[in-house]
C-alpha cells in the first residue's frame, strides 16, 4: 500500500510541473525541427524507475537469504 501511494505521488508531483500556468503563454514561434532537451520531469521519473528496480532487487534477494537460512 505504501508503494502504490508513493508512486501516485512521484507521478502527481511530475503532473504538476508541466501544467500550464495561469498567465498567457505566447506562441513560441520556433523552428519546429529544433530538438526538445529532457527537463527534470522526464528524469525524475527515470530516477524513480531505477529506486523501484532497485527495491525490488533488494527485496528478492533479502527474500532468497531468509528462505536459505530456514531450509539449513
């Protein structure tokens, strides 16, 4: 249940960062095939896929050296 809360709220938090403010934006205007940079939204979230990758791995292997210690 933890889990699923933290997750909704790193996803909520990055939801956040690219709602529209409240002013008006101006049409940027720009070269269409200019590049898009990755911002921190897009990093956070990979961020947060490597911390559960790698809470899951902690996890499994915590679980394989209890059950090993029972089974001796």
């Amino acid at each position: 249940m933890k889990l699923k809360t933290l997750l909704t709220a790193v996803i909520l938090v990055c939801a956040l960062g690219y709602a529209p403010s409240l002013k008006a934006q101006p049409d940027p205007g720009g070269d269409p095939d200019s590049e898009v940079p990755i911002d921190g939204g897009v990093s956070l979230l990979v961020a947060a896929g490597v911390a559960y990758g790698a809470k899951k791995a902690y996890d499994k292997r915590k679980k394989d050296r209890q059950q090993e210690q029972e089974v001796k």
